[in-house]
C-alpha cells in the first residue's frame, strides 16, 4: 500500500489497483493484523471461514515478521512425508486420552515416541500430591512418580543410547497388585508401592504432552513440555485411536508425523 493507492500484487504481478478514499484515516491506524481469519467482530463482506494451507514469508513495509502475539490453534506446517501419529510442537499442547483413570487399580499405559527434546511431561494424571501419576523425561531419563493415596514412588530408566535419536521408542509404565512397572525400549525397572488401606482414588482425567495450565502441580519437578510424535497409545492393552481424538487443547497435530 503506497500513500493513496492499495494494490493486490500476486507471484509478482501487480493484479489489482485501487485508488484509497480522501477520508482514508492514514495517521490513525493502529490496529491488529490478523492471519487466516477473522475474529468474530462485526465486520460485513468478509468470509467466516479460515484459511486451510501454509503461510510462509510473511512481510510488513518489507519487513519480515517472525513472531506473533497470539496463536489460535494455528499448528506448523508439516512439509515431508507424513507417518501415522500425532505431533506436539514448542508452542505446547496436550490431548486427553481418559476421562476416568484410576490410579489406584491395576492399569497398564504403553506407548511409542520420537522426541525432539530432552525434558517434557508425557503421560500426568491427577490434581494433588496424595492423589497422581506422573511420567516425564528429564535429561534424556525417564521417571514414573506418583501417589496411590499410600505414599509416594518414583522409579527411573536411564537408555544408553540417545532417546532424540529419530528413532520410535517403546514406553510402558504399569501397576499390578503392589509393584509398578517401568519399560523403556528393552530396559526394565521396578518398585513396589504401599498399599492404601482405603480406595482413596477418583475417576480422572489422563493428560498426554503437558500438565494443563490450570492444573497447579508445584511438587513436579519439570513442567516442560513434550515436543515430539507419538503413536501406538493402549490402555489396559486396549488400542487408542489418536487420530480419532477430540479433546485436544493447544498446539497438537493429528495429522501425522514428518518421517525421517
């Protein structure tokens, strides 16, 4: 847009001209610049629907611009091969994959992931520290921790070759009678829990990729979160279909997963 005239100009060929009103209000605008769609504001003669593709090199006065104020569920663009999964990305995200865990009963979660980070929270379930579940990585580690209503355990499994590897790994944490279960790719660890004297466990929510934010959890040791792909959920052996999945929340892709 020059100082009187606005053009539309596409694959470098000027389309379309138009000269702007004298009453064009040039030294007041001072306005938002929105991507893909339109807030529900009351603006005539602009489409509801939002724009499905990829944007990319995306400029103002010939500057480019990187960053953003706000993302609306805007996920990156996946330009290689996809393979079955899900996609978490750096903005964060998480999908709720249970409405009624409980964590004091048998129960056994597996899954596979490829990370692209070192640290994130990967499976969480409950919202108190008598009460939870907790599986996250940490350097590369991962660690089981949790609360039947008895007391606390925490267990770990260290691999000795690299988990950001761009390989899928197998991950597993389960419960049977008193004793949880880590499983790592080949590698196993084990702990037994107390037992609680009374069924304090409640039916809840189970997290997958991050601790939702109105989920106070200080006792954790990480809140980072999970930045990678996975695949393969089960719970108590029984398949999940991630891609089917509508309780989603934040930056997370069902699409699928670039392949390496």
């Amino acid at each position: 847009m020059s100082e009187k005239k606005i053009r539309l100009v596409i694959d470098g060929l000027k389309t379309r001209e138009e000269n702007l009103p004298s009453s064009y209000p040039y030294s007041q605008i001072n306005a938002s610049i929105y991507l893909g769609a339109v807030p529900s504001l009351n603006i005539q003669n602009i489409p509801k629907k939002s724009f499905v593709g990829c944007l990319r090199n995306f400029q103002v006065g010939r500057k480019h611009m990187y960053t953003y104020q706000k993302n609306n569920g805007v996920l990156p663009c996946l330009d290689n091969i996809l393979e079955n999964g899900v996609s978490f990305f750096n903005e964060g995200g998480y999908i709720v994959i249970e409405n009624t865990f409980l964590i004091n009963l048998e129960y056994r979660i597996a899954f596979s992931i490829r990370p692209r980070s070192f640290t994130g929270i990967l499976i969480h379930a409950g919202s108190n520290q008598q009460n939870y579940l907790t599986l996250y990585m940490k350097g590369g580690m991962l660690t089981a921790s949790g609360n039947n209503g008895a007391g606390e355990f925490s267990l770990s499994v260290t691999l000795q070759q690299s988990l950001c590897d761009g390989q899928w790994h197998s991950v597993a944490v389960s419960q049977k009678q008193n004793i949880i279960y880590l499983d790592v790719d080949t590698n196993r660890n084990y702990t037994a829990a107390l037992s609680p004297k009374l069924s304090t466990s409640h039916a809840q929510p189970l997290y997958f990729g991050r601790v939702p934010v109105n989920l106070e959890t200080p006792w954790l040791p990480i809140q980072d979160v999970f930045l990678g792909c996975l695949k393969n959920m089960k719970i108590n052996d029984k398949s999940i279909l991630l891609n089917k999945m509508s309780n989603i929340h934040g930056v997370v892709s069902l699409e699928g997963c670039p392949a390496y």
